[in-house]
C-alpha cells in the first residue's frame, strides 16, 4: 500500500513522509487493548511516496479509516491506494565522466546547478564504474523527468561539464510484488567510445524492491 499525494503529479517529501509515520504511531497509541491490532512489516520513502507493507487486510483497511477521520497534519492532502496503482516510474541511465564521486552528491549537484531541477524523490538504483567515469541507472517520477525535459532538455549541468540522461525500457510492475523493480545490469562496452552503453542482462537480484501488500 502508498500513501501519496492527492495529485499524483506531485510527491512527498521525506519530511512528509516522516509525519505519516508519526501520526500512525499516534493512531495506534489511542486504540484500547483487544481492539484493531495494525500489523506493518515494513515503512519506508521511495519516489515521493510512503510505501507500507501490510500484514493482513485488517490492517489496510484501519489505515484507510484512520486517514479519512484524521488528517496526519492541517490541509494534508493524501491517497492511500495500493502499490500497484502508483505511476510507474521512468528509468534513465547517465554517463558520468571524471572521479568516482558517491551518486548521492552528483544527484544534489545536479539540482544545485539546474535550478528548478529537483531531485530529492530520485533513486539510484545501480551504478557501473570505468576508469574514465561511471554509470548511473536512476528511478525517477514522470513529472521529475518532463521538468527537467523542460528545463535543460534532459542535459543537466554536472561540475564543469553537462550529462545525457537517457530512457530505459519500461519498469515492470505485476502481481504481489506490484512494487519490484527489473534493473538492468550495466556492462562497459569495449572499444574507443568514451560514453558506456547499459546493455539489457540478468536482473540484479539486489536491486529489486520488496513486494507490498496490496
């Protein structure tokens, strides 16, 4: 199950986020002994969205209740629909040339250096290093990827350079594990080019999402 904003063009952010977190923890303090017993096995941030596994449909349909009686905070505008409902996210790839700098710190460079550019929501889901760079295969929401379609064309400006944010094939989403993810496995091609191209593989095992409920 996912909370996500009423307007699925927009996302929540992790401070968002948090809040819900809180205000279940809350919900569940007010209940007497004996009543609903919520059981979650696991919470957590991803692509603007709080995603919750739910252990029973007792549960699912407590929080659904809880939401529609009390907001998690004044003007709060909130869904809570299931997993496989939520849009499904764009895959890009990036050819990042130069030191092997951590994802995270090239992804809040990227926003720095484009304004209007957010990546906050974005999620870096593998990376392939070369001597002369590296690839970054990044999960992102539609609107993330038309604003920056809009804004630079999809060639952000990185450190001194600009880089080519290009599509992959389409992220797979079915049955229980509505929010798993196929990752394709990077290769470096060989040869003279400077810019590595992903070639479709094996998927990478570590890199898939846990299934939720719903």
């Amino acid at each position: 199950m996912a909370f996500v904003h009423e307007d699925l063009e927009c996302t929540l952010s992790e401070e968002e986020t948090g809040q819900i977190k809180t205000w279940i923890l809350d919900r569940i303090n007010t209940l007497s002994i004996g009543a609903v017993s919520p059981k979650f096995t696991e919470c957590r941030h991803r692509g603007g969205a709080l995603l919750i596994t739910c252990a029973d449909q007792v549960s699912v349909d407590w929080l659904r209740t809880e939401l529609g009686r009390v907001a998690p905070w004044k003007g709060a505008k909130l869904r809570f629909l299931e997993a496989k409902d939520l849009p499904k996210p764009v895959r890009a790839h990036a050819w990042i040339s130069g030191a092997h700098v951590e994802p995270v710190k090239i992804l809040k460079k990227i926003e720095i250096q484009n304004a209007g550019v957010v990546t906050s929501s974005w999620r870096v889901v593998d990376r392939k290093e070369d001597p002369k760079g590296q690839i970054l295969i990044v999960l992102m929401d539609q609107t993330s990827w038309d604003k920056m379609g809009a804004i630079c064309n999809h060639n952000p400006y990185v450190n001194f350079t600009r880089v080519t944010f290009k599509l992959l094939s389409k992220t797979k989403v079915g049955g229980e594990e509505a929010t798993s993810m196929e990752c394709e496995e990077t290769t470096v091609a060989e040869g003279p080019s400077e810019e590595p191209q992903p070639t479709t593989s094996s998927i990478a095992p570590q890199l898939v999402g846990t299934g939720l409920n719903g």
